[in-house]
C-alpha cells in the first residue's frame, strides 16, 4: 500500500501524519472525467452503500464535515430557543455549537473519573422539562456509558445524537457506534483514522428523518427527489444550507475505506505497543494510561496518558518537543470557555477540568513505525525516571 516509514533515526515525529493508500488520485481523476464532480456522484453513492453495509446504517449521507453534520441534526429536531441540549464539557466545540446555534441552552456534563467520556451517572439531574437530548461523545473512539444513556432517553423521551466524530468502526456490546442514536455524527478530517482532508458523514437510523435529512441536506429543496425521478421540478420546501460535499471528496474518502481494516490493524499495533511499554509508569502510580470498559471495543484513534498535575503534563510535552516528538492536549472544557462562563451556572466539572489540564496525546498514525514508538516510549520513561 506504498508505506514508507517515518525515518527513526531523525528526531521528527510529527503528532500526526495522513496516510494516502495510493488510489486517491486514481480516483479523484475517475470522478473529475465522469463529468459529475459535484455532490451525490458515483462516488458519493459507493461511500454510503459502504457504511449501509459495513455497519448496518439505516441511512448516511456524506457532509462536509463533522460539525455539518451536528448541525443537520439540530434542524431535523427542530431545536429551537429555550430547548435544553446535554453534552460533556470535555468535547470540540462543535458538538455543543451546532445546537447552539439554534438557540438552544447548553446543559453541560462532567466527564467520568477514570475517562474523558461524559458521565452518564450526572445527566439525570440535567434533564427537565426543556431537555430534548442528549449527545454522548465517543471519544477517542471508544464507547460512552450507552446502556445507562439510552435508558434514560427513553424514560424521558429524549433524542440521542451520537457525536461519533472519533469512533469510525467502534463498538458498544458488538453494536457498532452510530447505530444507537436516532442520528450520529462522524468526522474524517486529516486526523481520523481513515479521512478526505475535510469531510463528514450524518447516519440515520431513525426513518421519520431520512427524507427531511435529505432536503436539510440540499438547501432546504427537494433536489435530492428531483435527480431520483420523483419529482419533475425541484422547490424551496424546507430551511436548510449546503451540506453536500463535492464527489471529489467522496472518491478520496472511498479509497481510504477500501483499506480499512489495514488502517484499524496497524493502528491497533502501534496502540498496543504504547500501552505495553508505558504500562510500568502506569503500575507505579506515575500516570495513568487508557481505560476502556468491557462493553466497548478500541479502534486505537488516540493513545494518551493523564499526567498528575497540568505543571507535570507541560513540561512533558515541552520535553518532548526538544527530542523532536510532537505531542498535543486537548480539549479546553467548554463551560469555561472565554464564550460560555459567563453563561454558565452549573456545578464545578471537576474530572472535566483535570482532563482538559493534564491528558497528553501522543503521535499515533499509520506510518509511524515500532521503532518511533520505541523511542517516544524511552523519551517519556527518561523524563519520569
């Protein structure tokens, strides 16, 4: 598939690296001659018939990006002002603005203390008379608390939108993630495991929504019906945007999905090897490694270690950086965010918070190498020890 490895002997190793599987341009240019380059094209259509089949998706529809998709999913619940949204605080932006920008309150949860996933033990004491869902995020991957959370929905009929930005071709209890929710979310950005650059993907798994989702999808027109044959002219009929990603993107995207399970394979490797040569610092009580619960599975998205204190994971990752290794933290929490904490008035998110100032990432991508991760390893042991 046209590997070639990041030089272990030069000390430049990137956080991240997007891998090409050789067949993006082929295709880019098969779909450029068949003179439909715009949305919805042949590749577009073998991009959704891939994850219909693959996963069982009652229906996706590729957007441009992860957030588009969030957005779409406000729209088809009509979430309007004065509605209430739960999501975690330790999340990207954008699975809290996409509501917002419907006007609707955010209600902010905690994460878990042994995980950055929202904890689903805190959202009942959210929900009231103006709640209307609740987004789990699956972070890194790996599944949120999706029995408690799905309980709950259906004891106070809430909606529940997967954000599945991270968790492409992860499981909760054998059932792949993006299949739980009424809708889900997916991202392939530069970053995910298999990406088009940009890009997004919105699964419906709940049928009232699928035909509204395509109109929302076309600038609130029946376009999608009209190049089916079941309309003869196409009308205004619905709010909407531009949602509908280019056929050029989607020919990028459908050749990384061609080698998917190569991709998850060698990620789980370099996953594993991270985690074994790190377990000592973990058994030391020195910082604590990923931990993933029986229900969910791991597609090896991110590999990350939670330092003790945020003056600890700084200087770490300053450490790094002078042996050439790019290492990243992520997220700020969103409640106290220069837009939000004036707005907030919640209770203290304490796990939120010692994630947002002590979780490392580090590089994990198809081309890194055993040895890169060797010498990643050796760096983080050299600065413990």
């Amino acid at each position: 598939m046209g590997r070639k490895p990041i030089d272990s002997f030069i000390l430049n190793i990137p956080f991240n690296k997007p891998y090409l599987t050789g067949k993006e341009v082929h295709y880019i240019y098969k779909a450029v001659q068949s003179g439909w380059i715009s949305g919805d094209g042949e590749f577009t259509k073998k991009c959704h018939a891939f994850f219909e089949k693959t996963f069982g998706f009652q229906k996706v529809l590729l957007t441009n990006s992860c957030t588009n998709a969030l957005e779409m999913a406000a729209l088809l619940l009509d979430i309007k002002p004065g509605d209430e949204v739960i999501v975690p605080s330790f999340t990207f932006v954008s699975t809290a603005n996409a509501f917002a920008l419907r006007g609707a309150t955010i209600r902010f949860v905690d994460s878990e203390p042994e995980r950055p996933h929202l904890d689903a033990s805190k959202i009942e004491s959210l929900i009231g008379e103006k709640t209307r869902a609740i987004v789990p995020v699956h972070y890194g991957g790996t599944s949120c608390n999706m029995e408690e959370i799905l309980w709950l929905s259906e004891k106070h009929d809430l909606s529940v939108i997967e954000d599945a930005a991270q968790a492409i071709n992860g499981f909760w209890k054998e059932k792949p993630l993006g299949s739980l929710g009424q809708l889900a979310a997916f991202s392939f950005h530069e970053t995910k495991n298999v990406m088009s650059g940009e890009g997004g993907m919105l699964v419906v798994n709940d049928g009232q929504f699928a035909e509204r989702a395509e109109i929302i999808r076309e600038k609130g027109t029946n376009r999608s019906a009209f190049f089916k044959g079941e309309v003869n002219q196409y009308e205004w009929v619905d709010i909407g945007s531009s949602f509908l990603p280019s056929d050029v993107m989607a020919a990028f995207l459908y050749s990384q999905l061609e080698q998917l399970d190569a991709i998850q394979l060698q990620r789980k490797m370099l996953w594993n090897l991270y985690r074994e040569n790190l377990k000592p610092l973990e058994d030391k009580g020195v910082v604590s490694l990923p931990f993933i619960p029986d229900y969910s599975s791991n597609n090896a998205h991110v590999f990350y270690l939670v330092c003790q204190n945020k003056e600890t994971r700084d200087k770490l990752i300053n450490f790094l950086k002078t042996k050439g290794i790019m290492a990243v933290f992520h997220y700020l929490p969103l409640h106290q965010s220069p837009y939000f904490k004036d707005k907030y008035k919640g209770k203290t998110l304490p796990n939120a918070v010692r994630f947002s100032d002590c979780l490392v990432r580090l590089p994990l991508f198809f081309e890194l190498t055993k040895e890169n991760v060797a010498r990643i390893c050796k760096c983080i042991n050299t600065f413990f020890n």
